[in-house]
C-alpha cells in the first residue's frame, strides 16, 4: 500500500470518528489492518467493536446505562489511538525516508541491553535518582561511554521517536524536568524533543510533561514547553475534548501569571512566522483570475479599472486603526527592540541559510539546542592559537542577547572558525561596537520586565522552529508547522485561556494587518458572534470576505454596517466596487453618483461612473463623464481608450481614430487598440486598411483564436453602424487565410 493510499484511509478514518460515525471508521480501520498482514493488529479493533454492538444494543433495548456517554468517549478515544497505530504500522512498512530509517534503527537498538550504552547516559546528570531510572530506558549502544554529547543526541531521538511513552520513559522525563542538576539547556532540548515528538504521533503522557515542563517555571525551558503546547492543541484541537485530565491541566494553567499575555505572544509571533508570500500568491493566482473570468470582456478590452493604476483605489477604511488593546507606551518601548528582531527575520533567515550545511547541522537535536558558550561546537571559534585572538567575551554576550535566535548563532560561530586570521580580528571589533548598541536595547528592553523578556524566548524559539522546517534537508519529511490551519476560534484550549476575548481580538487585528484575511475573518466572525454593536467589526468582515472573492458575502456585510453608520463615503464607495463585480451596474452607479455628491473632484469616481455608463449602453453620458477626466488629468493616457471606444460606438469615427493613433503611438501592439482602429477604418469604409490593421492585431495577440473570440463580442456593434453580418464572416476567413499564407 503506498504512502498516499494509508494517508488518506487514516484521515478519512479519523474524520468518521469525529462525525460520530463509528461504525464507518471501524471498516476502514479493519482495512488498514488487513493491509498491514499483521493479523495481531485485527484483535483490538475486534474488542472495540464488539464494546461498541454491546452499548448499541442496550442502547435500543430500553436499559439505562448512565455511564454510556463515557463509555463512547473510549471507544472515540481507542478508535483514534488504533488509527494512529496502524498508520505508523503502514507507514513503517511502507516508508522509505529518513526518518522511517532512524526509528527502525532506534527500534533495533532499543532491544539491545548494554551496560556501556546505559552508562552513557548516566553521565548527563549527577544525581543518583535519574542515574537509577535511565538504567530501565534501553536505548542502545551509542559508542564512546564517556562522550556527554552523544548521550543527548541519543536521548533526543529515543524522546523524538518514540511513539508512546511507557511508564519508565515517562519516569525518566519526569525526573529530568524536576532535576535540579540537570543544565537548562539540555532540559530545553528535550522540551523540544517531547514537542517533535507529539506533533508526530499523539500521546496523552507528551502533553501532560509538557504541562509539567511548564509549571516548574524555569526560564528559557518553560517557555519552549508553552510554545509547544500551544501548537500541539492547535494541531490536535478535535482530540481535546475526549481527554478530561488535558482541559484539569488547562484549568490548572489559568493561574499562571500572564498567561493571557503569553497566549498572545505566542500566537501572534505564530502568525508572523508564517509565510504572507503563499497568500499574496493565492489572491493573484487564484482569486483575482476567478473573479475577472465572471467580468464582461470589455472590461479587458478597455483596461477600465486600471485607468488609475498608478494611484491604486483607497482599500482600508482610513478610519480604522490597528487595534492593540495593551499600553500604548509598552508598545512603543518594545517597537525599538523587536523591530530589529521581528522585522529582521527574513533578513537573517536570508543570511544565514547558506550557513546550515556545518556538519553540525546534520544532527536533527543540534537545530534545537540553545546557545551556550560551553558547548564544545563553539569552541573552536572562540580561541585562536595563532594570534592568540580570545572571542570569548564576544560569545559569551551572544549568549545573553535575543537579536538572533540560537541557530543563527551557532551558524556564525561555526563560520567564524573558518575565517582567517585577520577578517577574525576585524569581525570581532566590528560585532563587539554593534553587540554595544544592542546591548542598550536590551536595557531597555529590561527595564519592561519579564513579560518582554518572555516575549523575546518565544521569538528566538519560532526563530529556530521556523529554520528547521523550511531550511532543513529533511524538510519534506516533516509536516510544517507554519502551514497548519488557525482555527482558533475553535480551539478549545485557548477558550479555556484567553477569557477576556481581548486576545483574540488583538491577533484578528494583527492577522488583518498582514493580510491573512481568511485566519482574521474566522475570528471577526467569532467577535461578532458575542458583539454586533462595531460598525467597524462589520467594515472589516467585509472587507476580508472581499479580499477572498467572496464579493457577495462582502456586498451584505458593507449594507450592516451602512444600516449601522450611513452616508460615509468609504463605505459608499465599497458598495459600488461590490455592485460592480456583481455585475450589478445599475446599482454600482447609484452608489457612485452618490459619492460623487460628497467628492466632487474625485477623478477616480469619475471614470468609475463613466464605466457603469458604458456597461448600460449609455455611451453619450459615459463620454462626458470620461472627457471631465482627460480634462483634469491630461497626462493619464489610459484615459484614451475608454474615449475612443465611446466615439466610435457614437459614429465618431474621426475622434476614435484620433484617440487610438495616440495610444498605439505609446503602445504600438496593443491588441485591442489595433482591432478597435481596425473597427473603425471599416466602418469608415476602408475594408482594406481594416484588414491590414486586423493583421497587425492578430500578430500582436500571437492567436487568431483570441483575435475572433474578441472579434464576435464586437459584432452587434460593427452591425449597427452598417456592415453586413455575412461581411464580418468573410473578413474573419480573409484574415485567417493570409495570416497562415505568412506562417507557411
């Protein structure tokens, strides 16, 4: 069975579950199972359903069974646990990546029992205690016994791999979250390893440690286990219901101090994580080309809504402000510092992504351990026997400073050991005046106090995440955290969380800001849902439902907030670009002849009438309105086109050709401007000089395909002004026929 086939059976499975349809999911699963020829895989899936016919049939038989309701939480509970067996059962078989080959090795090695590779690990700590239980956690043989580094490397990937945690891994873990021995820098690491591993395969136990990670409050760990957290319960947000002691954890979290403050951070350094690039490329690929398929072919042919092109039409509503509901002056105290961090993350992610091929970065762990000037990977960056150039002051305040996320940091170091002597020297003086000026930031930033300290953990940790899934070569191996759907407005944890509704609101304003219009608009809806007293609240659902092509749903939502705050020209004017897309030119011209009562000068509102005109057939009018804007703005040449199509559809031959000379003397193979001088040559009575510049036209579209289609849409026109239909049949054959004698 390959890959795609156990996907999509597991996800179909999953989603029948949660539509309560278990039965369904039962005969999928017992096909996974089949799949597998594993036929001990068919024995619990068995028990499940034979449970789930007993609770039917007292269901329908009139006995009252009060613990019913927690009997089907189990079998939802096992249900999806099988699926999630029996996908990585498949996929162990099936796969053939890098990681399916470390988990099969990591599996071998586990099995074996030697002393050498239990002493190694005893040597990541000092207390008897953890000693004790890494005895009953058998992880191989690693090598060298007495090599610290290796020892974590190794308990990394028995923590990444590992599917289900038994009771001595969770004993283990446990032990070295409470380890007041163990270095903060390889409890980080292990934060990271539990969150790798959750994400790759659900287990109640992983949550729960990090829950425990969390509430020992050691700084720089707590901080990795919050992050992971909240990604995980993104990620795993239908489960959460069916796990009672996850929503007690929960609970337990509200006491945490700042939790709503943390909640934010994370999620709005999530949001900026993500990649604006892919939605830009969604609105120009999909959404704008689906929604000029529905516009009238004159509508390309005269260019109408780009006469302004160079002054684009005014999208936000200049009313509006970014709503950020925390201090003002905190906000501006943090701009300085995290401009450079925030802003500043494509600039390094650009820099040193050339800089992740050390082999230090072939080690997965080493993407997730946080800089310390200890670590032995510095160490040949910090000496220099040569010169005796000692960089160590200068990595030690790398340590302590935020600007650059850990990753980054060790990139520069490892770099910095290949640099000759004397660049060596000058990096360090030139970094030691800039490591200065960062220094006064972080005073400041200090003075703010922790939740600003925090602030910036999280960053350097999405920093770091951010790295591993779009730099590492693996990459495609991984399911990218940056592409998960942010429903947050369902996500029950958060709900639990973020009580006062201030922090979603904050993250629907700053997801609004950088246009992440679907993510924003699900939770405008959900704002909406408890407040619909904001005209605001409505302007902005609007205009995310316009932004996503949904102009229909826009068009409603611009009406409520009219009926709320009317007669404002903002609002006025988005009611008539609505129309417009609509088709609905009538109405579009109402709306616009209304704004042009409040704005008189406005030269955009001008041409937008004299469009609506045109669609009408009101071609006098349209000229009028079009000839007050040539008169105003003389210099738009784009204003030409729509003059000359207006006096040539009036009989004003002279003046249309007039226009179009102007134009094709700018832009010589404009297609429709040639077939449009075409149109009026004939209708003047010069067939050959028509045919000719029909000629020129079909050179400069490159299809006679496109020149007919085009060519039809004008029929009715050329008809009205005399020419007869079988007259247009003959030009178009004539046209073909010589166009093709010139490609012989």
């Amino acid at each position: 069975m390959s890959v795609t086939d156990i996907e999509k059976k597991y996800e179909n499975a999953c989603k029948l579950v949660h539509r309560r349809r278990l039965a369904d999911a039962l005969v999928i699963l017992r096909q996974l199972a089949i799949d597998s020829g594993k036929e001990f895989l068919l024995e619990p899936l068995g028990n499940l359903q034979s449970t789930y016919e007993q609770l039917l049939k007292h269901t329908f038989s009139g006995v009252k069974d009060p613990e019913r309701d927690n009997i089907y939480a189990y079998l939802m509970r096992s249900l999806l646990e099988q699926a999630d067996q029996l996908r990585e059962f498949n996929l162990m078989e099936a796969g053939k990546g890098h990681i399916f080959f470390l988990k099969k090795e990591l599996q071998r090695t586990k099995r074996l029992e030697h002393n050498e590779a239990m002493q190694l690990l005893e040597d990541l700590v000092f207390d008897d205690e953890l000693a004790g239980l890494l005895r009953d956690v058998k992880v191989g043989d690693a090598g060298d016994s007495s090599d610290r580094e290796k020892a974590l490397v190794k308990l990394f990937h028995v923590t990444w791999l590992t599917d289900k945690y038994s009771e001595e891994e969770i004993r283990l873990l446990q032990t070295l979250c409470d380890s007041e021995k163990l270095p903060w820098h390889d409890k980080a690491m292990n934060v990271s390893a539990i969150t790798l591993s959750l994400l790759r395969y659900f287990d109640v136990n992983k949550f729960l440690l990090l829950f425990r990670f969390i509430d020992k409050k050691q700084e720089f760990v707590w901080e990795r286990a919050f992050v992971g957290l909240v990604i995980c319960f993104m990620k795993y947000n239908d489960r959460y219901p069916l796990y009672p002691l996850l929503k007690e954890k929960t609970i337990e979290l509200q006491s945490f101090p700042f939790v709503e403050q943390h909640i934010e951070s994370i999620l709005l350094q999530y949001a900026k994580s993500r990649e604006t690039e892919r939605i830009k490329r969604k609105w120009e690929e999909e959404i704008l080309p689906a929604m000029m398929k529905m516009r009238p072919k004159i509508e390309e042919k005269l260019d109408l809504d780009n006469i302004f092109s160079d002054a684009p039409e005014e999208e936000k509503n200049p009313d509006w402000e970014t709503v950020f509901e925390d201090s003002p002056d905190l906000l501006n105290k943090l701009q300085e510092f995290t401009e450079m961090q925030l802003d500043g993350m494509d600039v390094f992610i650009s820099a040193f992504a050339q800089l992740k091929h050390f082999p230090f970065f072939r080690e997965i762990s080493n993407w997730f351990v946080p800089f310390y000037a200890e670590n032995p990977a510095v160490k040949p960056a910090v000496k220099d026997s040569g010169k005796g150039i000692d960089l160590t002051p200068l990595v030690e305040k790398m340590e302590h400073t935020y600007f650059m996320c850990n990753s980054d940091k060790y990139s520069f170091c490892l770099n910095l050991a290949m640099v000759p002597d004397q660049q060596k020297s000058m990096m360090m003086n030139m970094l030691n005046a800039e490591m200065e000026n960062i220094s006064e930031l972080e005073k400041d930033q200090e003075l703010l106090g922790d939740i600003a300290r925090t602030k910036s953990i999280f960053t350097q940790y999405f920093q770091d995440l951010y790295r591993f899934y779009k730099l590492h070569p693996w990459r495609n191996s991984f399911e990218d955290i940056f592409d998960l759907d942010m429903d947050l407005h369902e996500t029950v944890f958060l709900k639990h969380l973020t009580i006062e509704g201030k922090t979603i609101r904050n993250l629907a304003e700053f997801l609004f800001e950088k246009g992440f219009y679907e993510d924003a608009l699900r939770l405008f809806q959900s704002i909406l849902d408890r407040d619909k007293s904001k005209t605001e609240l409505f302007e902005k659902i609007a205009f995310c439902y316009e932004k996503t092509g949904k102009v229909a749903d826009a068009y409603g939502f611009y009406q409520k907030a009219d009926l709320l705050e009317g007669g404002r020209l903002w609002i006025i004017k988005k009611l008539a670009w609505c129309c417009k897309h609509l088709n609905n030119w009538e109405e579009a011209l109402s709306y616009y002849q209304q704004a042009e009562k409040l704005d008189m000068d406005d030269m955009r509102t001008q041409a937008n009438i004299g469009q609506c005109l045109i669609h009408l057939e009101r071609y006098e009018e349209a000229l009028q309105y079009y000839f007050k804007v040539e008169v105003l703005a003389p210099e738009n040449e784009k204003i030409r086109r729509p003059l000359a199509w207006c006096s040539f559809l009036l009989g004003k031959f002279e003046v249309a050709e007039d226009y179009l000379n102007r134009l094709l003397a700018g832009d010589p193979q404009n297609h429709f401007d040639l077939m449009n001088l075409g149109h009026v040559y004939w209708c003047r009575g010069e067939a050959v000089k028509a045919a000719e510049t029909y000629l020129d036209s079909i050179l400069a579209w490159k299809s006679i395909r496109d020149f007919e289609a085009s060519f039809n849409e004008d029929r009715k026109h050329l008809v009205r002004h005399g020419l007869k239909k079988n007259d247009l049949d003959l030009m178009l054959d004539y046209v073909k026929i010589q166009i093709r004698n010139r490609q012989k």
